[in-house]
C-alpha cells in the first residue's frame, strides 16, 4: 500500500528542513493532537502511540541529504516505511511530501487506509508551523 500525504510548502531551506526531521526528538512536534505516547528510544528511534493503537517504533533507515529522509517500523507485526521528500523551490523555500509504504493484506489495508492517510497528512501539515 502506497499513500502519499499533499505537498506542505515550507519558509526554510532545503538543508533546514532535513536538519529539523533528521533530529528524531522533533516528530513529537508533528503528531497529531490525539498521541497518547512519544518516547525518543535513542538517536535515530522513537516510539509513539496514538489512543487506540499499538505502539509503533520507527528507526532511521536512510538518509540523504538534503532532500531523503527514511523511517522504517523497527520490529513489530507490521514492516513499513515512512519516507520525507524534501525538494528545493527557492533558496529559502521547500517543499515537503510524506509517502507511506508498507506491505499488508487486503483487509488490513482497508482497515489502515484512512487512519494512516490522517495520520501522514497531520504530520505533513505541522512540519511549516513547527520548523
């Protein structure tokens, strides 16, 4: 299942903006007002939850700067990856878009499609307010 959250366009930087979500500590500033936990595991891992979800810790997996970050599921039932496109438009504005990847059956995907379509989109529209 793909799903791709709308382009945010941002008043920083490229390499601003791949500064701010390189630091794992500033997702908590991007979750959705309904999380119930955010816990930085170490450098390049956290865990959050949001009410009536399961935990779900994501890890660093790759990062290009300034314009790849990539966050895979670290453990856990469900592999996936959350990857942030950062793209230049002026020296001093970028865009950003969240695509979300991950392998599931057909029920599962109808059950998380809307959920996680939310959930992406949230994160991508705090990223202007919170830089």
């Amino acid at each position: 299942m793909n799903l791709e959250s709308p382009k945010v366009t941002v008043n920083k930087p490229t390499e601003d903006v791949f500064n701010f979500l390189s630091e794992i500590k500033n997702f908590e500033k991007l979750m959705p007002e309904n999380i119930s936990k955010f816990e930085v595991l170490s450098d390049d891992k956290f865990l959050f939850a949001l009410k009536g979800m399961p935990e779900i810790v994501l890890k660093k997996k790759e990062l290009i700067s300034p314009n790849k970050i990539v966050l895979g599921a670290a453990g856990g039932k469900i592999d996936f990856s959350l990857t942030g496109i950062i793209t230049e438009i002026d020296a001093e504005k970028s865009d950003v878009q969240l695509l979300f990847d991950g392998e599931f059956n057909a029920m599962m995907a109808m059950m998380i499609k809307g959920p996680i379509s939310k959930f992406i989109e949230t994160l991508a529209s705090n990223i202007p307010a919170s830089i």
